[in-house]
C-alpha cells in the first residue's frame, strides 16, 4: 500500500508541475497512467483484502482505516489537480483529462484482460502437453509389456 501511494503522491507532482507550466495534460502521459494504475491497485487491492476468505472467517479489518484514508487524500489530491486545471489549465483542460483518464482505465482494463486470456491459454497448454504425454507414455508401457509378455512364451 505504501509504494502504491507514493506512485501516486509523485505522479500528482509531475501533473501539477506540468500543469503550472501550462503545459499540455497530454505532456504528463506517463504520469498520469502512473496516477490511475496506483489508485486501481489501491482499490483493487482494498476489496481483495475485504472479500478474502480469512477476513470473513476471521472477522477482521486490519488496515481498513489506513485504505480509507489512503483513498481520502487521493480524494483530496484529486480536487486540488481539477481546481488547478479549471483555474491555471487552457479552456477544456479538466473534461481533456477525464477522458484521457478514461482511455487510460480501458487499455489497462484491456490489458489485464488479454493477460488472463494469454495465462489461461499457457495453462491449457501445458496440461494437454502433460495428457499427451501421459498417455504417450502410457501407450508405450503398455506396449513394452506386450512385448515383453510376448517374448516370455
């Protein structure tokens, strides 16, 4: 949790800074993609640990008030980046960046898609290699042992 918020804290820095220099959003790319994937990770990484089976069994909570307020400042940072860009940005600059952040969330969504999609393809591979060469193998003993039982008569 500690590393995605302080990918989050300095990505803030870079769009600010970009921002204050009246650059383009689009200049600050890297960092806004650094931006979205920290508060995704967060997020997911908070209902991960919601759902998990132990906190169910256990009936625990440990680090809730830690991710709540994680997500707060975030919450905060935000707002300060759309003030700064309604009151410092070009004209459109802040309805600019909630589509570039949109785009961004659709290709990482993506992504992770075609990554499961690819895993999922590795795995189903190598368990029809292991069931081929399991009955290879086995087709081959059973064979050897005719063999066998053929030259023991």
């Amino acid at each position: 949790m500690i590393a995605e918020i302080a990918a989050i804290n300095a990505a803030m820095a870079v769009i600010k800074t970009t921002i204050a220099h009246g650059k383009d959003i689009a200049s600050a790319g890297s960092a806004i993609s650094k931006l979205i994937n920290g508060e995704e990770e967060l997020r997911e990484r908070a209902n991960q640990k919601k759902n998990s089976v132990f906190s169910k069994l256990l009936g625990k909570n440990t680090g809730d008030i830690d991710e709540f307020m994680a997500l707060e400042r975030i919450n905060t940072q935000r707002e300060e980046l759309r003030e700064m860009m309604q009151l410092y940005g070009r004209p459109g600059m802040y309805t600019d960046w909630i589509k570039y952040q949109t785009e961004a969330r659709l290709k990482r969504k993506k992504a992770k898609e075609e990554q499961k999609q690819a895993m999922e393809k590795l795995v189903r591979n190598v368990l029809l290699s292991i069931l081929f060469i399991v009955i290879v193998g086995g087709l081959l003993g059973v064979g050897y042992v005719a063999w066998w039982l053929k030259g023991q008569q």
